[in-house]
C-alpha cells in the first residue's frame, strides 16, 4: 500500500512539471483584490472563475446549511449561530487600511463573547494579522433534563509576504469546541442523577495560498488539517491544489490539479453493531486531474474539458472516474449573463467536514466518499449597476453515497462503558445513499440608495432516494431575507429572517435476533421554523462603539436537529474599542 501511495504522489509530481516545463510563459502585471468577508449582500456577476476552486473536502470551515453572517459598522464583527463551528474571517493582510478591535459583549442564557483581531503592516513585503476569540452559551430549556453548553476558543495567525515571483498567504489555526449532548427529553419518574456527555473538538490547521506573478503555474494551495476529540478520535487531512493556462493549439487550456490524502479512525464500532469490536482505519488518497480548453465566439464563452479522478482506499479496489467538467456563459446584454455548467467530482467525506456541519454525531461512523456523477446547472445573472441584481437558477444532481444525518441507532444490548455508546444518549449518525435532488432557486438584492441594501432569496428542492425512505434531515424549502442599512451619521442596522422548511428523522432501536434492515423504526417530523436575528451598531468616536444583538427574536425553541431544541431569544449587549498603532 505504501508504495502505491509513494507511485501516486510521483504521478501527481509528473503531471504538476508538465505546465512548469512548457515553453511559454507569460508577463503581466497582476492587480491583488481583497475581500473582507463578513456577511455582505451584494452580488457581483463575474465571468473570470476562481483560480484556484475550493472542493468541499479543502473548506474545513463551512458550517451548517443555514447560517448567516452579519456586518456590524464600519469594522468587521461576525455573528455565530449556535450550531455553527466559530467561523472567524480573517481582514486579508494586503488591505489597505490595517485596524486592530477588542470586543466583549454579554446578555441573557449565559452568553459571552471576546474577540480580539490585530492586524499590522510592517512593509509592502511582509505583514501579519492576529486573531483570538471565546464564546460561552448556557441555558435552560422546558421539558429537557440537562442545559445545552456550547463553549468555543479561536486563535490564530495569518502572515502576508511578497517577493518578485509572487505573493502569498500562510495561516496557522487553533480551534477548540465544546458540545453538550443534553437532548434527552424529561420522561415520567426519571431523574436528573444520570450525566449527559460533552463533545470536545480540537482542531487544528496549516493553510498556505501563493500567487504567481509569471509562468504558466499561476497559484497553488496547500492545506493541512487535523481532528481529534474526546473518544481519542483522530483524522488528517492534506490538500493540495494547483492552476495553470499555458496556449495549446492556439486556445487557452486551464488545468486544475488536486491531491488529497484523508486518514483516521474511531475506537468504537457504530451502535448499528451488536458488539463494540473496534474497527478498521480508514485511509483515502485522491489525485484529480482537469483540463479545460476554452472556445470563445462572439457572445460565448465555453470552457470544454474532462475531471479525471484516481481513487485508491485502505482494503479496497482502486478505482478510475472521468468526469464531464463544462462550463458556459453568453451574454445576452451587458447586463444580462446566461450560465450553464455539467460537472461531476469525487468527494472525499470527512469526520472534520460531517461535525462542522452537525456537532452532536456520534464519532462511531463510516466515512467512505461520494461521487457526484452529474451536477447539470444552468441560470440567469442580472446586474443593473449598483441598484439591482437578479440572480436565477435550476439544476439537477445525482450523487452516489451521499451522507445523510439520522438518528443513531438505539442500542440495548451493547454494554460499553464509555461516552456515545449507551442507549440513553442521543447522538446521530449518518447513512449513505444515492440521492438525486432537482432545485430552482433565486435571490434578488436591490439597492435603493447607498446607505440600504435589501436582499431576499428561495430554493426548493426535490429529493429522491435509492434505499432510505427519505433523505433525511433535507429540507425542501429554503428562504431568507435580509437588510442592512445606515440610519444615522453613527448608526448601523442589520437583520436577517431565515425559513427553514420540515424535515424527517428516523428513530430506529436494535432488537436482538433481528437483521439490521428489519430494526423497527419510528419517523419523527421537524417542524419549519423562522429565526430573526437583528443587530444595532453605533460609533461613538473613531475608537469606542456600541452594539446590541438579538438572536432569535421569535422566541421559538425550533429544533434545528430532532431532540435539541434552540435556546429562544437571546439578547447580548457589547462594547468595541479599535487601536491602530
């Protein structure tokens, strides 16, 4: 297997030299744009694609279907929703204007925020950005045994340098969270003596991010990433990912390379298992491989290629796919842009990825990949000016063994001793499935002045499952709205509504003697729910502002996952001084 590897890695450096060995390269004066990216509702049409695309398996920062990042005035603050992983933006180091902010805030359920970020221009070569945070959330709730503990530490550095072959960015994270599994609901004549049991993960990162200023290599990005938790649950992750265009055949050819590596391991077997027999390591190599060549026509642009993807997993067949990667646009108008893509990709699922997106897993699962065999997409971009955008969209997908969040399993006949592995607790666990999904969706921002921007979007989707009943915990409608504007001179105000639609779970028990496709199950319903947040900024001098932020102002205890139920409104009151030196 070790070679195997080894003859992977000399096949993703043979086909790396092929574009740094070309004949041509190419001068040109490379324009570095930044972006701040707290929560910011603009959209901006564009027809130059990402140099370098993030997968979803190099993004160890997304975070639950629905969350929503709100901009408080003028320096950057982030707001968390509760299940979301602390997901603080770094204030890019080759900005122009380098502002360092302390900010603590605190309000009712228990709840206290610090966030520390300082960034420092040394020269046009070299700068640094620091940042730190804590957030600590505790609260009752109605009817449910244990309070709900969510307690979250960030820190990290980012550094900014520059010379005359490029310029990049190097980043080291630390991130520590802490989850309460309190979801047991108070039943008659049990007692509060038994303790629930907390999740802590501790995360951990490498990002490097170089820009070429010349040559046919035109970036490349590395990630490292590790996971461990209090299970003694363990994974690593490493990425890399190259661009280049060099002329073949007097036409533009873009070719994207990526290399994964994703090992780890868990101590217990899943709870769908009769006995507690540790299992295997998984361990996955990835080495993917896209050119494109590009064809321009008068009001078209099209970009024609193929995705080939080499798998190769610990004590299973390696295997070959090749991908459709198309991509077009045709402008209808300087303001109006149509848009197609058919694309498909190998995606590697991670431990790290399936808990940012629900924290209360149980950390005895399968990871195995997906394969999204076709994604076909295509819409309508409108942009007129600064005042209105339009944006519309359908597609249409099928992924093979698509993780699917559901209920853990019931287990009464397992006797293991440690945390997750008794039947009282509740936990969840994902299944894997062919899903198809077919989705229309739009969103509209409209700008009415300079001082306001609105912006409100819908999707629904239609789901259809090969084997489970339903693709669990999927909602089929979507909305949100939102509005950002400043009232006064000092004044800023922000808030967002979000609809998420109902849901299903399936509660399943293991019964001795009883194959495990025969263990009676029981589906339970998540109810749609609204959440409105809000949040009222003012600046008192250059230095010192204010805030006030309510989350959830509906006072809802929805259930974003079966059993753990939101905390209802919480109101928070915060103080931010900024210090540049």
């Amino acid at each position: 297997m070790t070679n195997s590897y080894n003859n992977i890695i000399v096949i993703f450096a043979l086909f790396l030299a092929i574009p740094l060995t070309a004949q041509e390269t190419k001068e040109e004066v490379r324009e570095t744009i930044t972006v701040v990216k707290s929560y910011n509702p603009e959209i901006e049409p564009t027809k130059k694609q990402a140099l370098v695309p993030k997968k979803p398996n190099f993004e160890k920062k997304s975070s639950a279907n629905l969350s929503y990042k709100i901009a408080t005035f003028p320096v950057l603050d982030v707001y968390m929703p509760k299940f979301e992983a602390p997901y603080l933006q770094w204030i890019s180091p080759m900005e122009d204007i380098y502002s360092s902010i302390i900010r603590l805030s605190a309000g009712n359920n228990s709840s206290l925020n610090f966030d520390l970020s300082h960034h420092q221009y040394i020269s046009s070569k070299f700068n640094y950005s620091l940042q730190a945070s804590y957030d600590y959330l505790k609260g009752s709730l109605t009817d449910y045994v244990y309070s709900p503990l969510n307690n979250n530490m960030f820190v990290g550095v980012a550094l900014g340098f520059a010379n005359k072959n490029g310029d990049g960015i190097l980043s080291l994270n630390y991130n520590s969270e802490e989850f309460n599994y309190y979801g047991k609901q108070i039943w008659e004549g049990s007692t509060t003596s038994d303790k629930s049991s907390n999740q802590r993960y501790n995360r951990a990162g490498v990002d490097l991010d170089y820009n070429f200023n010349k040559g046919v290599l035109e970036a490349i990005k590395l990630n490292l990433n590790t996971i461990t938790d209090l299970t003694k649950s363990n994974e690593l992750n490493l990425g890399v990912a190259t661009a280049s265009e060099f002329t073949f055949a007097e036409r533009l050819l873009k070719v994207e390379g990526f290399l994964d590596y994703l090992s780890g391991g868990f101590e217990n077997a899943p709870l769908s298992e009769m006995e507690n027999t540790r299992p295997d390591s998984y361990q996955f190599v990835e080495v993917e491989l896209m050119p494109q060549l590009e064809f321009n026509k008068d009001k078209l642009n099209l970009m024609v290629g193929v995705d080939i993807n080499y798998l190769s997993q610990k004590n299973s067949d390696v295997r070959f796919n090749v991908y459709p990667a198309i991509d077009a646009l045709y402008d209808l108008s300087n303001e109006v842009v149509l848009k197609g893509s058919l694309r498909g990709n190998t995606l590697l699922n991670s431990f790290s990825n399936l808990t940012l997106q629900n924290p209360y897993l149980s950390p005895t699962l399968e990871i195995k990949p997906s394969f999204a065999l076709f994604d076909l997409d295509f819409g309508l971009q409108a942009n007129s000016g600064k005042f209105l955008s339009l944006d519309l969209n359908a597609s249409i997908s099928r992924v093979k063994d698509q993780p699917l969040m559901m209920l853990n399993y019931q287990n009464y006949f397992r006797n293991d001793s440690g945390p997750y592995l008794n039947s009282n607790l509740n936990s969840f666990n994902v299944v894997y499935d062919q899903v198809d999904e077919a989705t229309i969706s739009g969103s509209l921002l409209i700008r009415p002045a300079d001082q306001l921007s609105l912006k409100t979007g819908i999707s629904y989707s239609k789901y259809r499952t090969l084997n489970e009943e339903e693709a669990w915990n999927l909602p089929n409608l979507r909305a949100y709205g939102s509005i950002n504007t400043k009232l006064a001179d000092r004044w800023m105000f922000s808030s967002q509504l979000n609809y998420v639609g109902a849901r299903k779970d399936r509660e399943i028990t293991v019964v001795q003697f009883i194959m495990p496709g025969e263990y009676p199950g029981i589906t339970r319903d998540l109810d749609a729910f609204v959440n409105l947040d809000a949040s009222l900024h003012y600046q008192y001098s250059d230095q010192w502002s204010f805030e006030l932020k309510a989350k959830n102002l509906t006072n809802d205890q929805y259930q974003m996952w079966y059993n753990y139920p939101d905390l209802g409104a919480t109101i928070t009151v915060g103080a931010q001084y900024r210090f540049d030196f």
